[in-house]
C-alpha cells in the first residue's frame, strides 16, 4: 500500500517560500484546490472571467501572449485589482524554455513585463539549473510531465527534471500527470469531467483520478470553466469536485 498523502496543513507547516505559503494558505480559506486557465484572447474576456470564477479559485492561469489586444495599463492594472479583490494569485504559463539571459530578458522586457505582475509562472527546466536563477521575486512550476499525447517527457526526462527542480530555491512544484515528491506542489492540468481529449492531443483526466492517484494538490481547469455557458457555476463544480477529491484521497 502506498503512504497517505499529506495535508494541505502539513504541507504549510513545511513550506518555504513565501508563494507556496499564499497558495496553501489560500486554498485552506476558501477550500479550493482549483486554478481556472483563462484562455480566452481578449482583455474583456480575460477580466470578465476572472471577475466570474475570482471568488473560487486560488489562482487564475494566463497564456498572456494570446491577449490580442494586450495594454499594460488596461489589461494588467485591472486584472491585479481582480486579483486582490477575490484574493487568487497570477499565474503565467509562459513556459520559458531558454538559456537564463534570454529567460531573464522574456520575463523582464517586452510589452509583458511578467515579472511586475504574476506571482508565479511556470518554465521548461531543459535549460538546467541556472536558467531558473532569474526568478528570484516570485514562485517557480517546473514542467516536469506534459499532458498531451506523445510528450517527450519520458520517465528518464522527468527524473532529471525533478532533481533540478527540487534542488532549485526559486521552485515551489512542477506540472506533471505523474506523482512527484511531496516536497513539491503538484500542479495538474488536463482535467475535464465531459470530455476524455480535445481531438488536438490534450488527454484528460478527472479530479477523482488526479487527487487519489497522484496526489495533486491543484487542478488547472480551462475549457471546462471558460468555455462553459455559465463559467461562474462551471467554477463552482469544479471547486467542490476538486475539494471533494482531495478530502478522499486524505483518508486511505
Ligand atoms: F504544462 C501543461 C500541460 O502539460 N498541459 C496543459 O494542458 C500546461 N497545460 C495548460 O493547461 C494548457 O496550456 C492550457 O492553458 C491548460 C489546459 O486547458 P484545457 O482547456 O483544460 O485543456
């Protein structure tokens, strides 16, 4: 028989940086282990949402870069707002996938400016340990396994990934549809209740599947949230169905 796993209590008890604390502490007030995925390509959409689902999740995930009509002080200022006002925390998916300079150049510059407003973002750990050191101001999700039909992140991958990943100070979890060491925050995305894929390689699983199999802590929801006729109630399921799960997977 596998071990039990932690709670979210012992998991703050443990945690070391500032942004895992926020994440725990959060999900605790609101008994929420969801993170809705705002992948929506419009600033109206984008704070529409986040008005919506603001109140049930612990964090929204952007895709910043599909915002088609991007404009730091009409998109970034009110979404910061949001943010407080519900009390979730900016997570931006951005994946960097580079050597540090070119990292810190993405994070820091452009139109974006990621490093004045997420709170944490998630990134590729291919480029080794050091490309991670420009995070230092906010949390670090490796990619450790991707959801999608045919990834390369083979076992041998992951493995490496995750020594990187748990040596690393500015790393707070990883992503992947594989169980991780409790050290870490599991991030799961790739959850859907309706659907099993999305016909383009996203393979989903449910927050049941999730919470007693692996051992996540968080579910990244999209399609089923944003797309959903009543996004708000969409949250709200997911959110009891998420809480649900990970009050089952605590007792064995
Ligand atoms: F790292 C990953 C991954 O392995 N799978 C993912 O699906 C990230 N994602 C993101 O979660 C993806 O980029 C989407 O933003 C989101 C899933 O959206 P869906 O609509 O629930 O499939």
């Amino acid at each position: 028989e596998e071990k039990t796993r932690s709670s979210y209590e012992q998991k703050l008890a443990h945690a070391q940086h500032s942004v895992s604390k926020k994440l725990l502490e959060t999900a605790l007030a609101k008994k929420s282990n969801l993170i809705a995925s705002a992948d929506v390509t419009t600033t109206q959409e984008l704070l529409a949402l986040a008005e919506k689902v603001g109140p049930h999740v612990i964090a929204l995930k952007t895709h910043i870069d599909i915002i088609s009509d991007f404009d730091y002080e009409k998109t970034i200022l009110p979404l910061k707002a949001l943010a407080e006002k519900h009390q979730f925390l900016l997570m931006e998916d951005r994946k960097f996938a580079d050597i540090g300079n070119t990292q810190e150049l993405q994070f820091t510059s452009g139109v974006f400016k990621i490093t004045d407003w997420a709170d944490f973002v998630t990134s590729q750990v291919i480029g080794g340990f050091e490309s991670l050191d420009c995070f230092k101001n906010v949390g670090v999700v490796a990619i450790v396994g991707m959801s999608s039909k045919g990834a390369l992140t083979t076992a041998s991958y992951r493995e490496e990934a995750l020594k990187v990943a748990l040596s690393h100070p500015n790393v707070i979890g990883g992503v992947s549809q594989n169980q991780i060491p409790e050290e870490l925050l599991l991030f799961t995305p790739g959850v859907n209740l309706a659907d099993s894929g999305d016909g383009k390689g996203q393979q989903y699983n449910t927050p049941d599947h999730v919470f007693k199999m692996l051992h996540s802590d968080f579910i990244i929801v999209g399609r089923g949230i944003y797309k959903s006729d009543d996004p708000e109630t969409a949250a709200i399921t997911y959110k009891n169905e998420g809480w649900n799960a990970y009050v089952n997977s605590l007792q064995k």
